[in-house]
C-alpha cells in the first residue's frame, strides 16, 4: 500500500534488480498467448495442471546438486530458522512431488507445468535470473506410445503457435549412441565421447576427434567410426537401415533401434508430415540424465535460435525421494527463445492492448448509451475499451493508436438517436455507418477481414 | 535433476514447507479455469496483461512499511549482497511499475495482473504462506467511467463464473461516510470511527457506539447518529435520497454523494440487473488507502464466506516513487476464497483430467490407427487422452473412471477392419457404435447432452 510521502528526499528510484525483467503489455501479451496456447495442446493430450510452491526446503532442491546448481540456488534461511531455497527448475519439484503422491495419483501420471524458476545466474551471458518453464512429462510409464505423444505433443504445439510446415522435430535414441560405443569397446568412456561428439555443429569434425582420442583414450580409427556414426544422413528410414549394423549385437543399441524405429513409425501413423521430423544420431543432449528417447525442435527460418523445445526419456525421475521407480519422459517449450524466434520473423502483433474495439466517450451524456454498447458489443464475444473521458475525439483516437485498437465505433448524439454507429477501420481509417443492431457483426466481420 | 542414489539410506522426505502448497491436477484444474475466466473478462474491458518480478530491492517493498508488513516479508541478502526480498502484494509492484513506466505506457493505463506473493503469515489462523493475488486497475484517471467498470468487471466475472443472478456486489464511497462524520464534527476522528464500523455485523451496534465514544471521543448522540446513517437500508435509491440530508453541506459528502449516483446508474445504463447491486452506507475497506468508491461482493448462497471480488479507489499510487500524482482505481478477486465457495456448492466438477474423451489402447498392433482416431478427434476440438499400453480393457477403464473422463471410445480389429467404434458413455455406462468418421460428432453430441 502507498504509504504518505509528499518529501521528495524520501522517494525511492524505481528499479529492478539485475537479471530480473519487468513485462509489459506488448511483451506480456505475447507470452501469454504462447503459455495458453501451450496450455491447450497439453490438455488435448490428457496432460493435467500441477502447481508446487516457489520455495522448498534447500535439501530438496540442493539434494546432491553439482556445484554449479548449488552456487545458482537463491537460498537463505526464513523466519522461522528453516534453510529454504527457490526452486531452479520444475524437474526437482516434480520428482519430490511424484514422490510424495505417487499412490494418490496412481500411474502413468502426466502432468504439465508452466511456473517462474529462478538462478543466480551470469548475467554477462545475456542469461535471465528469472524465467518462466513450460514442461510436460509422463511418468511411470515406459510405453513406446508416450515416446510417439511427446514428439505429437511438440508438433502440436509449433503448428498451433504458426509454425506450420516450418519446424523441425530432430529425434534420436541414447541406446543407439550407447550400442555403437559398446560394439567399439568405449561403452565405459561414453560421457566422454558424448560430451565431445555434442561440441560437432560448434566446431568441427576434427576438434571433436581430437578431443575423444584427449578425453576418451578412443584410438584414430575410433574416433573416425563415431564421426562416421554422427555424419549419418538421409531420410529417416535410409538412416536406420544404416545404423542396422552398426549396433549389431549390442543388447541396448538393437533395443533402441528397435524403439526409434517403432517411434517413427508411430508419429508417421498419427498423420504427421514425414518433412517435420529428422532422425539425427548426432544429438545428444542432457548427458547424465536422458536414458532413451530425446527430441530437439528448431526454426527452419531461423536454425541457429537454436532448440526451441527439447526433452527426452529417463529411467527413474525421483530415486532421490522414493525407492519406487518412476521411469518418465517429458519436454518443455522454450518460451523465451521462441519468443525471440517469433519477434525476430515478425509474428508478433504490434499492439499493446487486448481489446480489438475502441468506444471513444463523445459527451459525459451519452456515457449511458456507449456504456450499453460496448456491454453489447462484450455481449457478443468482441473485447472493448470504451474511453473513460471525454476528450476531443482526436486525443481519443490518439489513445487508440498508440495502443493498437484495431476498429473505433463511433457514436455521437445524432447517431445514437438514429439508432446507428459509426464503424471505423483504424487500419485504413475508413469508416461505415451501419445499424446499432448490426455492429458486432459488421465489426467481427472486418476483423477476420483485416 | 535426479542424482544418483540407491542408498535408502541417503534419500531425502518429501515434504513441502508449513503454509505452502501442492496443487494436485483436481484442484488445479479448477484454479487454473477460474483464473483464465478472469483474464477474459479483463481483457473483455481492454486491461491489458503485466508481469513483475517476484525478487525486488528490499527497499522498494518494505519503502515505510508497516511493522505488520516487514515481520511478514520474506528478505534476504543475495549472492551479489544486494538486499531483496520476495513480492508480499501486486499493488507495490504496480506502483513501482507505473512511476518507472508511465510516459512510456501513456495514461489512462489499464491493467491486470495474476501472480503469485508471499507473506510469512502465522499459519495457525489459517493463513497460507504463498498464494496468487488477481487484481485489476485503471491507473491515471478520476473518471466515473471507471468507477463503474470495476462494477462490470466484478459483475462479468461473477456470471461467467457460474454465480448468474447470485451474488451482491455491495458500493459505497468513502466521502459520504466522512462528510457524515464532518457534518457532525468528527472529521478528524474518522479513522477511529471507521474502525468501529467495520466491526459493525461482527459485533453488533452496541459494542460499536461503546468503541466510537472510547476510541473517537464521539458523544452518545454522534455515535447514534453514526449508528443510524450505517443502518440505512432499502433501495439504492432510497438509501440515496436519505443520504441526502445527511452529507447537506459537507463539500466531501456531496461530491461523494454525486459520484455514487452517477456510478449507479451507469452500472443500470449497461444492463445490469439491479439486484446484484446494493449501495452499503455500512462498508469502509481498506481504512487508510481508498479514498473514493469501494466495492465487496458476497455470494448469496453462502455470504459469510466473506468478500470474494472487492477494491476501491485510490488518490495516489505511487508517491512512494513517484512527483507524479497518479490515481486510479482497482480490484482483485480472491481465488482462495472462490474456490472454497464454488466447492461447497459443488460446483466443482470432480475431474483429474483435462480430457473428456479417453482412448484404451486395444492391442500393440492397433497403436497406429488408434493414434490416428485420436489425432482425428483431437483435430475436430477434442480433448483426447490414449492410454500408452494394451494392458487389459477393465484395467484400462478403471484408470479412465478415477481420472473423470467422460467418454471412451473403444477400437478392436474387428472395428477398425469395419470403420467403426463404439462410443462409450462413462456416466451411465452405455455404447453405441458409430462410423469412425462420425466420432467426433457423435462425442461432442453426447458431451453437450450431458
């Protein structure tokens, strides 16, 4: 609540702290648009809404987190002595929640969840220290049907928001990777290989040799087979007849050949366009954590943006809570690098208002008459802004302008008498007269016009 | 994300912290469709969305708190030893927000905003530690035009709810209680007098005139004459004309007076029906911070739930940032307190998936048509969940009973071979079989008449 300061001394500059972002309603606009549209694919899928609190206990989320996590907690100790922390991720909540009502919930449980995260991260590298996650994941289940949802789920979802026909979803099975470098005897040293082979659209085949035969002790010809391996190209199907023998007799690489197989197949099967998805051994995100399955997505107008939603399988989401295995695989959509993507290609409407109408206030007289017009107009499913004041009909229209209003209906004494309005298209500044009756229409018909 | 752990003897209990809380997808379900109503109605009006940090400068919160506020802020120093604490309220966010932002947003500046806020509360009143606050305001203007659209928001949200034609939104402006108590004499006590009032249905008229006289210094007859004004009932206008007399020279009182007449009947002019609209002498919220019109609304059903939508108007934001003089006039529905009632009414559907329509997976061999009938249904505006393994169809439908869906739509090969399905409705138990190519129909026919 304000509080009485009329000594100028006292005010305090208005800030955010560093990281941190203030939306407005431009931006917010956008983004809210992504999250319901991102909502309402989930849903079709039968993913429900879970919602955990912001702050954990710190052994929850710290758990035996690696250094770097742990230096990007926001942590402290509360009032009540409790040493708490701000969650940094949703995959920590959702393992101790998984955890925690497993029983209740019974299995397969999927579930989506869009909350803020927070990390103390560098902001030297243009990172946020505040952002908003998007994550679906299905749990207790190993089903090659939620390995096929996941990719349908992320097509969906690109399609909804405008990107169709102009996405495309890179699959790959982590067994398939792991096969090849048990059939090559580096089965132990596959971090490493991973690690190096990750690196390849960054800097070259012969960077990534080098650092195999450095970091994995894989010989010349090693090293050479894994590129090999990684350079594989063609369509879907050419590829997997290609990684046939390569995995031979390895147990897990026929077995993730086996699944990557029935997984394209399945997609196919579901109706979606073979030209969206890439069968690409070269990925291989989330080292320590994915186990099967994992999807990238990127722009074709704008590859290098980089993967806009990506996730994978994993074997056991919350071994750190419970001795029950929950096997899961999940996703998430990158709201703030998809939002880029749209920004940069121009997607994103100019306009900083929800409301498509704009009722300027021609005289405080009529504030009755426009009141029930635009709560007729609301009636018929339009969104209104009636001007509060009534200004010179310019500086009203000034104020339409510069939020984005995109049509003005006009009515002054005369109009109002007849029974008419006027309609007029701030695009183009053209104008209509028409029946008070038929302005909805008229107005719903301009805007699927525009 | 899980770390590596089979040590029973290491794992960690789930648990979450005191006044904090798990959203399950049933309770969620429901917080997040009351939610998007409200931002449909908001933006139905033209407030637009912002979003603020949930860190600020401590400073900017705690500004010249009250004692009550800083026990109740959860503050620390970060990593870059900057002293912040977590958002206890939108309304300091929003002023923050408005002096940092306002030449660039323009005035009038309607907007909403749904986020989440902390106030370390003692939980043992019931109070939660983490909960999400859904105001709306109009920042930047006196006109009665707002005053009455804080109305409509109100009254909007409340039918689209599901309360049509049950709940009261009860109006008062504060200038007509203090030209009152100037007329009398007591101007300079009003806020002692206030506070008596306030406890008016709590504790009854005589233990309010006791307080008046010990803590305003009122003589028995002003407190009487306090007393009769809180008591004046009837029609709106009626209570109107006896205001009357009673504000008769007081320079507050009779603009109060006037704004509260205009504001009524603009709320008539757009169509509202009367009986939702009580003028209440008796209400006085937010004792040190409206200054103008003031707005509660009770549901009819259940009325000592409390206030579930209220407000007021402000005279200056954001003079704690700010030389600018900025007011407005807002207000926030109280999602808690909603959800409460709409569950003691049942009118909550008892659901745990957001999909109507469930799809068993009848065998292995049928998972590519079935994840085409899905696909199919999906794109005719279903929502859809198939179940990820051909487990037996009992199991199957069990699974579908605890989540809620409503209707399934079961597929052998005999079905599949012959086009067709049969629609199971789960209510009552009855199948009718159809054409796949008219599933979609058939469902939504069947969801419609349920």
């Amino acid at each position: 609540m304000p509080k009485d300061s009329d000594n100028s001394d006292d005010r305090i500059p208005p800030r955010t702290l560093k990281g941190f972002r203030d939306y407005l309603p431009q931006a917010m606009l956008a983004r809210e648009g992504l999250v319901e549209t991102a909502k309402e694919v989930y849903r079709s899928y039968g993913f429900a809404p879970i919602d955990t609190p912001a702050l954990e206990y710190l052994e929850i989320l710290a758990g035996k987190g690696s250094d770097e996590t742990d230096k990007q907690l926001y942590k402290f100790t509360d009032a009540g002595g409790r040493d708490v922390g701000m969650r940094f991720d949703l995959t920590v909540p959702l393992a101790r929640f998984a955890a925690q009502y497993a029983q209740q919930l019974g299995l397969p449980f999927k579930r989506y969840h869009v909350a803020t995260v927070w990390r103390g991260e560098n902001t030297q590298r243009g990172r946020y220290r505040e952002f908003m996650q998007c994550d679906f994941d299905t749990i207790g289940t190993e089903s090659a049907t939620s390995d096929i949802e996941t990719a349908l789920v992320i097509h969906d979802l690109l399609a909804k928001i405008g990107f169709v026909g102009a996405f495309t979803i890179s699959v790959n099975h982590r067994g398939v990777l792991n096969g090849l470098l048990e059939s090559l005897g580096l089965a132990a040293q596959a971090t490493q290989v991973l690690r190096a082979i990750d690196k390849l659209t960054k800097t070259g085949p012969e960077k990534v040799a080098a650092e195999m035969q450095a970091t994995a002790g894989a010989t010349p010809a090693q090293a050479e087979q894994v590129l090999a391996f990684a350079a594989l190209d063609g369509t879907n199907n050419a590829v997997l007849e290609q990684l046939r023998p390569m995995v031979d007799g390895s147990e897990v690489g026929e077995a993730g050949l086996a699944r990557l197989t029935e997984v394209l197949a399945g997609i196919a099967a579901a109706g979606v366009d073979p030209a969206r998805i890439k069968l690409d051994v070269s990925i291989a995100r989330g080292l320590d954590y994915y186990t099967g399955m994992i999807y990238e997505t990127t722009l074709d107008a704008d590859p290098d943006l980089g993967s806009v939603a990506s996730g994978g399988r994993y074997d056991n989401l919350a071994q750190m809570f419970t001795k029950q295995r929950l096997p899961g695989i999940g996703a998430s959509l990158g709201l703030d690098r998809l939002l880029d993507g749209m920004e940069k290609l121009g997607m994103l409407p100019n306009v900083r208002t929800p409301a498509e109408v704009f009722v300027p206030l021609f005289s405080e007289e009529l504030l009755g008459p426009l009141l029930k017009l635009a709560a007729d107009l609301r009636s018929a499913g339009l969104r209104v802004e009636l001007y509060g004041e009534a200004k010179k009909l310019g500086k009203q229209l000034q104020y339409a302008d510069k939020r984005g209003h995109r049509v003005a209906v006009i009515a002054g004494p005369d109009e109002i008498e007849a029974g008419e309005c006027q309609i007029k298209n701030l695009a183009d500044g053209s104008s209509t007269a028409v029946p008070m009756a038929s302005a909805a229409d008229e107005i719903s018909k301009l805007l699927r016009g525009n």
